[in-house]
C-alpha cells in the first residue's frame, strides 16, 4: 500500500509541475512561445502621467496619450500622440521611431520584462503582462517621475 502512495504522489506532483516547466522551456502560452522581441507584436495605446523635476524650480506635471506599435523584431513607431506638459498640450505627428528589447523574468508563465527607448527621447522599463495584452512602463531618465500603461488594441 505504502509503494502505491508513493507513486500516486509522485505521479500528481510531476502533473502539477508540467505546465510551469513547458513554460520555462519556452512552452505556448496563449499562443506565444517564451519572451523575446515577437512577444510584442501590434498596436497598443499608451497612456502615463507624473512629473518632471527640472534642475531648478517645482516639478512639473506631464501626461500622455499615444499609440505604440510594436513590428514584433524589436522596433516601433508611433503613429500618434497627445501630451501635456506643465498643462500645455502638444500634438505629435506621425513618424516617431523607437527600439525594444524582452526577456523573460521569474516566475516562469509571469510574463516578460523589456526595455524601450523612443528615437532621440525617452527611455523605460516594460513589464508585459503573460499574454502580452498589458504592458507596464515607468521611465528611467533621471529628473522623471512618470508611469503608465500601454494596452494592446489591434493585432
């Protein structure tokens, strides 16, 4: 009886650890295999607010909207954006370029974490979400105190 236990046991936890050692091998998740630059792959809409602190005087509050999308080989454009800094607005037109880089983070299945940097302007920190729908950005340049969201919309 005792050797049967121990099978039924060992038998249960190898089912259980399955999933999450596909997953550490680059298993399908939602249709994704692993973390690379193809996890980000569409067009999403980024939206943030914070502060810049200038060198002298009281930070200043800043906040975007703006549509990102990813080619799926680690670059970007942006087709769009709307910003406000210091509560003056500002349009930008399309044309915007960027680079992007994913990795996987622990646990394994917890998503993938990357870096962004738009041509000649900011740069930040990706959290994306397991299925890549939601990506979290917080800027990495000194004198910003800003974070935001990005939301994937189309394909």
């Amino acid at each position: 009886m005792k050797k049967l236990t121990k099978q039924s046991l060992v038998a249960a936890l190898i089912a259980l650890t399955m999933p999450t050692l596909a997953l550490a091998d680059g298993g399908d998740e939602g249709g994704r295999r692993g973390c690379s630059v193809a996890t980000l792959d569409g067009l999403y809409v980024f939206s943030a607010t914070g502060y810049i602190i200038p060198a002298s005087g009281p930070a200043q509050p800043k906040a975007i909207v703006e549509w990102i999308r990813f080619n799926g080989d680690g670059t970007l454009s942006v087709p769009g954006a709307t910003r406000s800094l210091n509560g003056v607005i500002a349009q930008t037109p399309p044309g915007g370029m960027g680079t992007y880089t994913v990795a996987d983070i622990v646990p394994a299945g917890g998503g993938c974490s990357g870096t962004l940097t738009f041509a000649g302007g900011p740069s930040f920190d990706l959290f994306i979400s397991p299925k890549a729908g939601e990506i979290s950005m917080i800027q990495t340049n000194s004198g910003n105190v800003f974070q935001g969201t990005a939301v994937m919309v189309s394909r």
